[in-house]
C-alpha cells in the first residue's frame, strides 16, 4: 500500500509493488514523482528524512538527508550584504539539497532495484507532462509573484507568464533531463558531476553562496530514531535537526491524562492538548538546531517521562499558562511556514517506509538554476542571526528542520506509518493524530479527517467542525484566538496486526489517495 499527496505518485508507487518491489522501492519512486507533479511543495532541490522498519531485521531505521550551509555562509558575511536576518527567499537562505543522495541511500540500504528505475515514472511525468491537480494550482498561484522575480523560475513555472490552471497540463523537459542525467550516472552526478557545476556554478555566478564545492561535500546519515511510549503504544521520531522531540515531549506531558474520558475536541481536552505543544514548542525554540549543537544529554531529558511530569505542573485546567518557557530559555521564536510532502509505503515482508521531503516554503528560494529545470530550498531562512542561539547561522551547518516522519509501533510490534505536512503543524498533527487512534477509536482515516487545533505563539487555531463555543472557552481561559496558519495534510498506513490488512488514509485536505492491492 502507498498513500501519497497526488494520485500520480501513488499509482507509481503501487506500480512497483505489483512488479515485485518492495515498500522501499515504491517510496522512492513515489518520492520521485512528487518532485515532479506537485513542484509547489517538493524538488531535487530540497531535502528528505525517512523512518524505515526493516522487515528483514526487524529494526527500525533513520535517514537524516538534509543539507547544510555552503562554506561561504556566515552571520557576518550576511551582514556584509546587507541584511540583519536571513532573508526568506533568495539566493542567500539555499541549503544543499539531500533528497537525491537520499534516494539512493534508501535504496541501497533497504531496496531491490535501481534508481534508475525508480526515477523513470518522473521522468515520464517531467518530459510528457500532467494535468495539475486543484490543491497544487492553489499553491502555484499563491507563488507566482515569487516565481515571476527569477528569469529562470519564471521561464520553467509560468508559460505564457501564468500558473497553470486546474486540469491543465504541464510539463517540465529540462527537469526531465536532469532526472534522466541522475538515471544514467547515479547520484554523483548531482554531487560531484555535470549537475553540481550547473547548479553551483549559477548560484555563485549570481552571488550567492552555495557552490558546487558544497555539493561535493555532502553526506546523509543514518541515525538513531528516538521514542517514547503512550499506552500500548511506542512512537518513533528522528533526532534534532528535526523537530520530532516536540510530538514525544508534548504526548509525555499528556501520559498521566484520563485524555479516554474527555469529550474528543471539546475544550478541555483541547486546552490540555495546546498546553503540552506550548511547552514543547517552547523547548524547541531553545534547543532544536543541527544535531552537533543539540548536547545528548539536552535531547535525553526533553523527551524523558521525569521532565513531562516536572513540565506537567505548570499546567492548570482554568488557565493557560502565564509562561511556558524552558528550563533553559533561549532566543527563538515560530517557524510557522512549511510546504512539504509526506508518503507512507509498506509491503507484505514487513517492511513500513515514512518519507518527507520539502522546500520549505512554497517553491522553496524561488529560484532555479541554469537550464536544469530545477527550484531550489530555502531552509537556510529557518537560522537566526542571534549568536548565543544553537541554530545560528554559521558555515557547513545544518539548519532548525521542520520536517518530521513518524513511525508507531502497537504491543512491540510494526503498526503505523504516518505524517502530517505543514511546518509547525507536523508534531501537532503526529500528536493529534495519534490520540485519534488510541484514545478515541478512530480509524485512520477518520484519524486523518477530524478537525485538529494549532498553536502558535501568536495564538491558537480550531479548524472548521470544532464546535465554537469550544473557542470561547478557551479564550476565558486565556488563550488567545490566532491567524489560521493552516493545519497541514495527513497521510499514513496502518497494519491491522491481527489479520496483516493494510489500511491507509489520505487527507481530503491535499489531493491525494491511499492505493493498496
């Protein structure tokens, strides 16, 4: 089964696993085809992070393919450029890009065929073209002024000088042969080879800092996921630079909670739900930063069941907080922006693919490089400029990461795979989602659909179908009512463990399906 954010990427996906591939290969190949058909959200040009349960060992694995800073970045060389902070699109806030490196990196660890294989359906997509589905048109044309500042953007993403409009078909060649070029020489060629010098070679020439030297010296890594448990259930999350500590902090300040004998989305439960992300969040505005600035230690205790329960205490039922601060505050604010996708994948040898991969904003930097038909991240807009913060900008670094995939497992065992796409939405979503399914009886698609509640600390945000007067009591208690910012699109595969049916669930929210066979 694949559950995507397009029809396309989907039905390539489940293509795979008709022909004998496993989960591994359906992911990659649907990842690829979200590169291609929903431009506004994904790219070769952004990053990727993966959870992968390996049904031949039974473990489960991490993937850590983001980029860091070029060489040349550096809070005084901005300063020299003219800016007091980093700017949100541009030349200056791109990152190297990981999600091709990893691509081939899941592959080689947990698949069967080639990423030439696997990059054929976007090609095909890329050279022959798609019709754009309702949700990417929306977001193609929020862009368009953006696109319409770079040459290059403007010439790849606005023909005729407009957006494409819902149903129309569109096409992308020059990503099509930069796709075709990565087929036929592997990764290394978007590294090390032609790619890298037409990519670095226009960014530098154009003054920014990313070179083809930065390129060469990237590297994704596996690493460790870290966990927590909630009932009979343990949720698995990546390490810092991503934001996943924020979902395991906010379900442990909840641990203790009667959460079963509340009214779901009533203001109690809702209140109780806000203050555990309040805390969270304000933990991640001090500490979330490249994993070589986040001490063991700090992460260890963030996500422990002692400090929720120490963390627990600040939480009164008839008040918001007066201050959810950190143990140890620190400068940082609210990364609320956030264009991403997300896919879960799994097969019947065990295996249980979370992927997302991102931008950041919508068509990331705004920028496109040379004739290679591809747009570039901003990530680089998510460092601050504060030099007593972990997340300052600095060279060869790492950014704050958005970007979060879950993974859940039921009594020891492979359960779910999912994620919600949306910035600051995604460990509020992995969080509300989660108390859908196992406080509440949900199934997962139902899990996905109900209305959820963001935080922001600008103020908090109830979706459509939460009852008002919900609102208005939390807004006696003190919180305060906030911009909607969005609350983000779901995706995810659950194994029913008793029969080993797979059921997934797509987000009406975005434009995608959940196909299995």
């Amino acid at each position: 089964m694949v559950a995507t954010s397009q029809p396309q990427a989907s039905v390539a996906g489940l293509d795979v696993l008709r022909q004998g591939g496993n989960a591994i290969d359906a992911a990659v190949t649907a990842a690829a085809v979200l590169t291609v058909v929903e431009p506004s959200m994904t790219g070769i040009g952004g990053d990727l992070f993966a959870l992968v349960h390996a049904g031949d060992d039974g473990r489960t694995h991490g993937l850590n393919a983001s980029g860091r800073t070029p060489a040349a970045a550096s809070v005084d060389t901005l300063r020299q450029q003219g800016h007091d902070q980093m700017p949100d699109s541009g030349l200056l806030p791109i990152t190297v890009p990981g999600a091709v490196d990893g691509w081939a990196k899941l592959l080689a660890a947990h698949g069967t065929i080639s990423l030439a294989d696997a990059l054929e359906p976007a090609i095909g997509c890329a050279r022959e073209g798609f019709p754009v589905n309702e949700v990417v048109a929306r977001q193609w044309q929020d862009a368009a002024p953006l696109l319409a500042t770079d040459p290059a953007a403007a010439a790849t993403f606005l023909p005729d000088g407009r957006p494409p409009a819902p149903g129309e078909r569109f096409a992308n060649p020059r990503l099509a042969a930069s796709l075709s070029a990565i087929a036929e020489e592997g990764p290394r060629v978007f590294y090390q080879g032609a790619l890298a010098e037409a990519i670095g070679g226009d960014i530098e020439q154009r003054g920014g800092w990313l070179t083809a030297r930065d390129l060469a010296a990237h590297r994704s890594d596996a690493v460790d996921p870290i966990r927590t448990s909630f009932r009979n259930i343990e949720l698995i999350e990546l390490p810092p630079n991503t934001q996943g500590f924020v979902a395991l902090e906010a379900l442990n300040v909840l641990n203790d909670e009667p959460l079963e004998t509340l009214e779901h989305n009533g203001a109690d439960y809702l209140h109780l739900v806000i203050e555990a992300l309040a805390i969270a969040f304000a933990d991640r505005a001090a500490h979330l930063a490249d994993p070589d600035a986040v001490p063991a230690e700090t992460l260890a205790r963030l996500i422990s069941k002692e400090y929720a329960r120490e963390r627990r205490q600040q939480i009164r039922m008839d008040r918001t907080q007066s201050n959810s601060s950190p143990v140890t505050p620190a400068s940082g604010g609210s990364q609320a922006a956030g264009d991403t996708v997300y896919l879960a994948a799994a097969d019947d040898q065990g295996n249980l693919v979370s992927l997302i991969q991102s931008l950041y904003a919508g068509f990331g930097s705004g920028i496109v490089a040379g004739e290679t038909g591809i747009v570039l991240h901003n990530r680089g807009a998510m460092f601050t400029t504060d030099p007593d913060h972990a997340n300052v900008l600095a060279p060869s670094k790492r950014p704050l990461h958005t970007l979060a995939p879950a993974l859940a497992h039921r009594d020891g065992r492979p359960w779910l795979a999912y994620g919600v796409m949306g910035g600051d939405m995604q460990p509020q979503g992995h969080l509300q989602v989660l108390l859908n399914l196992v406080c509440f009886g949900m199934n997962i698609q139902q899990a996905g659909e109900a209305p959820r509640a963001r935080y922001d600390p600008s103020g908090i945000s109830l979706e459509a179908g939460v009852d008002a007067r919900v609102l208005t009591d939390l807004v006696n208690r003190g919180h305060r009512a906030g911009p909607d910012l969005g609350f983000g699109g779901f995706q995810g595969v659950l194994v029913d463990q008793d029969s080993g049916v797979l059921m997934g669930g797509s987000d009406p929210r975005k434009d995608g399906v959940a196909l299995g066979w």
